[in-house]
C-alpha cells in the first residue's frame, strides 16, 4: 500500500519559504484552523502561485483595491466567476479576512454592484458591519475635534493622520476605511503637558510612565496610548515613529514644517504632507511585515496621486537607511493592486532582488495567515533583512540590546544615579528571552 503523507498549508508555506524556525509562527483563530486542516501537495513547485484561499484572495484583493462605484461592476461578476464557483465561495472566510485586513468596508461597497450573486446573509452581515464602522469613524471624529480643541487651549501643535483623517483625505469617505483610534503626532517637549491636559478631555494614560522616567522613556520610547469612556486605547499620542532600536531616526518635528492643510468633517487641520505620510506609513507598515491589507491600501492610495515629488522621497528614504522598506511598498501595490511604480523609480525598484524576495515572502505570509511572532529571533532577522546598509543592520543590533524600556524598570527598580545598569538588566533579560525561544 502506498503511503500517503498529508501536508497542512501551515506546514507546506514553512517548506515553501524556507523558513527553518516553525516556532516562530503563530497562526490566528478561526483563519489558522481552516489552514491547519486543507491538505495541499507538498511537491508544489516554488515558482507557481502559491494556491492558499486562492479565490477569496483575488475576491479581497479585487474589492479592497477599488474605489466603490468607480469602475464597471462586471468587472466585479468576472471575478466571482460562474454560478459553480459562487457555491465554492467560503464566505465565512471571506469576511473573516476582510476583518482582519481591516477592508470589511471596501468588501461590502464593492460588493453592492454585484449583490444577487452575494447571499442575503452574507450581504446582510456585511451591510452590519459597515454601519457599525460609520458610526465608529463619525464618533471617533468628533473625539478628535475635542482633542485638537484640548491641543489648542494649551498652545500644543499636534498633528493627527491615519484613521479617519487617512479616510476623507484618500478615500474620500470616512466610511469607506475601518475605524480603528486616533492618531496624532506630537513635539516630544510637549508630551506632558498634553498628557495633563487630556485628563480634563476624560482621556488617561492607559499604561502611565512613572514621573523619575519619563525622560528616559521619551528618549527611548515613541508613543502612549490613552483609554477614554468609550473603550480602551482610544488615542495614541506619539512623539516619534518608532522605538529607538528600530534605528530609524526620523525627524517628527519636520513633518510639522511641511504639513499640508485637510479638511476633515468639516474642520481645517495639519496633517503629514503626501511624501512624508508615504514614508511613515511604510515604516509603519514595515515594523508589522506589512501584514495587513489596509496598510497596503493606504500606500497604494498615496502613489496613485499625480504630481508626488519622487527624487524627494528617494533620497529621503536613502538618507533614513528605508530604500529597501520604500522598494517593498511599492512592490507590494504594484502585486496586490495593480499600482504603477513611479517612472523615475521603477528601475531601482525592480533591480533590487532583495526587495523582490521579500515583497514575495510577505505576500505568501499574508495570504497564509500565519504572521510572524514579534517576540520570536525570526521576526528580528527579518527586521534584519529590511535594511539595505549594514551600518543600520549593526545600530538595529545594539540599540535593541542597550536600549531598556518601561519591561526594565519594572522588573528592577534602580535609583536614579545607577540608572546606566539598567543596560545590563536589558541585556540579562533578552538572552532569557531568546534562550526560551
């Protein structure tokens, strides 16, 4: 009798890939069990498309790169396909995937064109979860009005993107993008007096830093997240893009001198100009794998618009260390939604291999499901992997060794003069770390 060996999906993306660290992964929930129990063949060639949800994919992939009632809908019937593929379409882990991308609204906008070929059910899920989001995103832009009115009382310059801001700026409806908080960029010497002032706002620190290490945690950390009445981590107030070990040094009080004026629900505000926002959000996405499909929609909404100044963003991200960070952007809407790669950059783009590799392997990731864990050593090569000049590979290293955080100074409490050993207690606890791991 021959034996036949059965290969989860799970199983056969880590041969596929080439990954040895299986460890690393962690699948989610209800997408990981429906990977965990489809047999594929192992002897898939590397080089085919990778045949993981393959027709839910290109259904997401459709509806998340288009702008609702833009284009012709049988575009739309083409994609679904005959009435047999309808019956084979897991609608369930359809929409389970447009959650987690974040594209739910852009799933069901889409989708109304075509709607006899969608079951009421499903339809009327959808339809659900949209007017939650619209009432999510209308609620969350009056927070942020209160907010920016808090900002002003005390002479605070602030500076919101993403969330609904991204919204009505890219996609011209709030509704159209998931809601999620509000975000807002900061001067780092303003942060405490902000930090007061949002008490009045009813917003509080949701993990406070303690007042002897403040100024460390401004040095070293990028962000503070706020609950408000309404639920937790409603507002992220942040004075810099990322940790420091990210050894991305960006310059956060210049996005403020080359801020452009938006108008959102109604108001005139200061947000990242379009170069800068492109940059950022690439970054952002970078420090995630780019796991999520909304992230990459955001991107691509930015590269579409005419007139973006290129040779500046390509000799910014040079001087940042994010070549390889943009390539992989722009890689990757180029891919999933069909976006031209600039014309004064396509030659450098498409001539780093790295990036191409990359820009596969997180595109197989993300269609697998199966993110890398952020606590794991494969998550910090693959931070590794992103930077194209060794000099940043070395600062990423030492920073992410010698840089303690809010984990140290809960662990041992040192007294101000001895503050330089918690260095050691950094190093000490990552080699516990990654011994375990």
């Amino acid at each position: 009798m021959t034996k036949v060996t059965v290969v989860t999906r799970r199983q056969s993306l880590v041969r596929y890939l080439g990954i040895e660290d299986q460890a690393a992964w962690q699948p989610a929930d209800k997408m990981a069990r429906y990977l965990q129990t489809k047999p594929v063949n192992p002897e898939a060639s590397a080089s085919a498309e990778y045949p993981i949800l393959s027709h839910e994919w290109r259904i997401l992939l459709a509806t998340s790169g288009s702008t609702p009632g833009a284009g012709d809908p049988t575009g739309m019937r083409s994609v679904l396909g005959s009435a047999s593929l309808q019956r084979s379409t897991n609608w369930e882990i359809l929409s389970g995937l447009a959650d987690s991308h974040g594209v739910a609204p852009l799933l069901y906008q889409n989708l109304l064109p075509v709607a006899d070929l969608v079951p009421a059910a499903v339809l009327a899920s959808l339809r659900a979860r949209y007017e939650n989001n619209l009432h999510k995103s209308l609620f969350l832009a009056r927070e942020l009005m209160r907010v920016l009115d808090c900002c002003d009382a005390i002479d605070v310059e602030a500076l919101p993107y993403k969330g609904i801001v991204l919204a009505e700026s890219y996609y011209g409806d709030v509704s159209l993008r998931q809601a999620g908080d509000i975000d807002l960029f900061v001067h780092k010497e303003d942060f405490g007096r902000l930090k007061n002032a949002l008490r009045g706002v009813g917003y509080i620190a949701r993990k406070p830093v303690p007042q002897y290490h403040e100024e460390e945690y401004l040095g070293s950390g990028y962000e503070c997240s706020f609950d408000g009445a309404a639920g937790n981590n409603l507002l992220e107030v942040q004075w810099a893009l990322q940790p420091r070990f990210y050894a991305v040094d960006f310059d956060v009080d210049s996005l403020f001198s080359r801020a452009v004026w938006v108008t959102v629900a109604g108001r005139q505000i200061k947000t990242p100009r379009p170069e800068d926002l492109l940059l950022v959000l690439s970054v952002h996405a970078a420090k995630h794998l780019w796991s999520r499909l909304i992230w990459i929609c955001d991107i691509a909404r930015i590269v579409r618009r005419e007139n973006l100044d290129w040779d500046w963003v390509q000799s910014r991200a040079r001087k940042l260390g994010i070549l390889r960070i943009l390539h992989i952007s722009l890689l990757l809407t180029s891919r999933l939604f069909q976006t031209s790669i600039p014309a004064s950059l396509e030659s450098a783009v498409l001539s780093d291999n790295a990036a191409s590799l990359l820009a596969g392997e997180i595109e197989a990731i993300m269609r697998a499901g199966v993110p890398y864990d952020t606590q794991k050593v494969a998550y910090f090569r693959m931070m590794l992997r992103l930077r194209e000049c060794p000099a940043d590979r070395l600062r990423f290293l030492w920073r992410l060794a010698a840089t303690p955080g809010p984990g140290e100074w809960q662990a041992v409490r040192l007294s101000r003069p001895l503050f330089p050993l918690y260095r050691a207690v950094r190093l000490a606890r990552l080699a516990a770390r990654f011994a375990r791991g």
